[in-house]
C-alpha cells in the first residue's frame, strides 16, 4: 500500500473560506477555545474519548496530534469564525488500509462541531470543506467516516453529503470500551454530485479579485457597499 506522507500538504498556503468560516491547521493557541467546546457535555457525547479534566490534559493530547502530523502522519485543521476567530470545529484525517487486491488510497476522516454551531448549517458546510481539500491536496480515493449509532446529527449530516452506507460497525473508546457505530464512505468520483461543495465557499486568495468583478456586474449600484464592508 502507497503511504501519503501528510507533510506535503502541512504548509500550503492555500486556504478554504465559505462566507462564514475559514478552514486552517490546527495550532497549539488552539488549545483553550478547544477546552471550552469540551466543558459543554453535548460536545464529547459521541466523541470516543473521555473528556480532559483541565486545560493542561487537553494540551497534551494536541500535542501529541500535532506530533503526528510532523511524523506526517495525519492531517488536522481547524475551522474557525471569520469575523470573530472563534473556534467552530477541528477536522482530522488518516490513511487506513485499503481493501485487499486494490491499490487505491483509503482515509478516515473525523469532524468535531462545537454544539454554538450545530444550527444553521455550518455542519455540512464545514464538512464539504473539509472533503473539497482532501479531494484538492490528496490522492485520497475513498473516504471513509463513522458516528455513534445514536448520532441522529451526524448521520443526517452524512445523508446531507451523499456518503454512502457501508456496514454496522464497532468503534474503540480510548477507555478501551467498544461503541457501536454505522461506517459510510465517499469516493471521490462520487463528490461532484455535492451541490453545496463547490457552490458554497472559494479560496478567497486566488478569487476575490473575480469574485468582486462579478457582482459588481450583476449589480453595479451595490459596489459602493460591497467595498466598505
């Protein structure tokens, strides 16, 4: 199996913006609004961890995440507020092995939804986000997510994306516990299917010029308010 080393893609300098939120790799600073999130119950109810008692334990387990990035083993960003800088959510992706007798590349991937922003969309729009950069930087072919069966938000959130259905499945708690979870994939033929991915958000670096070209076109006498906001 072809290994992806995650340090190709750790310092591009490319980043995903919607009109809400921008996606960026997780820093160490990162560690106490993530703290926060954790304080709220609804927050680690389907996470398979237990949740830290204190900042300090959390930061060991960043840590110990942004070390596995170094290794390139792992990538991991953060999806944050625009106007505020708040954190809204913290993506990761790995390898895993692919079926036997294919050659194609497999990832898992994972997203935490801090609960301010379970409304109003932000789940599927950090989400698509989220597998428009895996499908942008990476070879990744299929990926592959898991929630707690219980989970009716995130699997409405996978029914939102198209991923596919896999099988029942049982993941680890890191207590050593077994949950019971439902696995989906999503390959990457199937991803332009994904009305919202495309339409949803832009590199702001590469478009804002095109951008703001195109609606003063559509509506010239908005161009005045557009510039001062």
């Amino acid at each position: 199996m072809k290994k992806f080393d995650w340090r190709e893609i750790a310092a591009f300098e490319k980043n995903y913006y919607s009109e809400r939120v921008v996606l960026r790799p997780l820093m160490e600073c990162d560690v106490y609004p993530i703290f926060m999130a954790t304080t709220n119950p609804a927050f680690n109810r389907y996470l398979l961890w237990s949740a830290p008692s204190s900042v300090s334990e959390l930061s060991e387990r960043i840590k110990k995440i942004l070390d596995e990035r170094r290794k390139g083993l792992m990538g991991v960003w953060v999806a944050a507020e625009i106007t505020t800088g708040a954190f809204v959510a913290l993506f990761r992706s790995f390898q895993v092995d692919a079926p036997d007798g294919t050659d194609e590349m497999h990832f898992e991937t994972g997203i935490w939804l801090h609960p301010n922003y379970w409304l109003g969309g932000l789940s599927v729009e950090v989400s698509a986000m989220s597998f428009d950069l895996l499908f942008d930087e990476t070879p990744v072919d299929v990926l592959h997510a898991s929630t707690h069966r219980d989970n009716k938000a995130g699997l409405g959130l996978f029914r939102s994306l198209k991923l596919d259905y896999l099988r029942n499945s049982v993941a680890l708690h890191e207590n050593g516990g077994q949950v019971p979870a439902y696995s989906y994939c999503l390959r990457r033929s199937q991803w332009t299917r994904v009305v919202v991915s495309r339409d949803s958000y832009e590199d702001i670096g590469a478009t804002k010029d095109a951008r703001q070209k195109a609606l003063d076109e559509v509506n010239p006498s908005d161009k005045l308010r557009k510039e001062v906001v």
